[in-house]
C-alpha cells in the first residue's frame, strides 16, 4: 500500500468520496476474484443468485430493485445465466407481460459452492479495517445503500411535483387572462 503525504490527503483525489468509494469498490472485487477463483461466480451472478434464492419468482424489476444492478446489465446477466443453466425463466403469475426467474438445482449448487468464499472475501475485507470501526462501516454503507434504494422514488416524487406545479402555474396564468379580458363595471356615482 502506497501511503499519500499529509498534502495530498487534504485535497484532489484523497478528499473525493467519489473516487474513494471506487477505489475501495475495486478493491473489493479484487479481493472477491480472488476468493471466488475463475471458475466461480462473479459478484454479480452471486448478488442475483442470492436475491433469487430469497424470493423465487422475482421480475427482472424486482432485480432491479434487489441487487441495485442496471436494468440493461441486469437484462444481459440474467440471459447468461439463463443460458448457462443457474436460472429458469417462466411467465410471471403477477404480470403477464414479465418474465419471473428462480434458482435451477444448478444455480442452487453454484450458490451453495460461492456462500464460503464470498464470506471469506468479506471477512478478509472488514479485516482491512480496525474491529472497533467496522459495524460504523457496515452502518455507513447501508445507509448509502438505502439512499440509492430510495434515489429512483425520490426522483419519481420530484417529478411528479414538478410536473404539478407547472399544471397549476399554467391554469393560474389562464385564469389571470382571462380575468383581464372580463368587461369591467364602471360605477357611476348619483349627481
């Protein structure tokens, strides 16, 4: 490990959460590669297979919302998967129009085989970290995972309120108009 001076650690790259949390991202999945070997599943398949074996039936929606994966490479993986025999596709009982996934007994052994190693790599990662920080850690990150659980809705609900307010700007404007093309009354005071 590269220690940074003093200078560099108040500024630039160091002082970017952005660039720390990928940099600590790569070094996750590093030590995940390692752990998993280039046979095992990827971080991915695994954070799928998971959710999957919590809750068999889940749309690719549901994916979505389960494993924080974007709906495009969610698509991709879940057609590999599918292809290579982890998962079976069917119609969903709930819609019509979705594609529901569960575990085939393949993809409940390949889950079964990673369960160890993915322990492992977490257990190596936390071990990065002083014990007496690491459940303030883990509480930190899921806080910033539940902001991004929560991103999409809040982005709906903004939009939702703005799309509103110009509603009720535009009808305030039409009312306003029209209130100034009204004939005014002249009062006419008695002589």
């Amino acid at each position: 490990m590269v220690k940074s001076s003093n200078k560099a650690r108040r500024g630039g790259l160091a002082a970017s959460p952005s660039h720390l949390m990928h940099r600590a991202l790569q070094l996750a999945l590093d030590i995940y590669a390692e752990e998993a070997g280039s046979d095992g599943l990827t971080q991915r398949q695994f954070a799928v297979l998971e959710a999957v074996s919590h809750r068999s039936g889940l749309t690719q929606t549901d994916l979505v919302r389960a494993t924080g994966i974007d709906r495009s490479t969610l698509a991709d993986l879940v057609a590999r998967m599918t292809t290579k025999g982890l998962l079976e596709r069917e119609r969903s009982t709930i819609d019509a129009r979705a594609k529901a996934v569960r575990l085939s007994e393949a993809g409940a052994a390949a889950l079964e085989a990673a369960r160890p190693k993915v322990e492992a790599a977490d257990k190596r990662i936390l071990a990065l970290l002083p014990k007496a920080k690491r459940d303030g850690f883990l509480a930190r990150l899921a806080e910033l995972a539940g902001a991004a659980d929560a991103a999409p809705d809040k982005a709906r609900a903004e939009l939702k309120a703005a799309k509103k307010a110009a509603r009720d700007a535009k009808k305030a404007g039409k009312q306003a108009k029209k209130a100034d093309k009204a004939p005014k009354l002249k009062l006419v005071e008695p002589a």
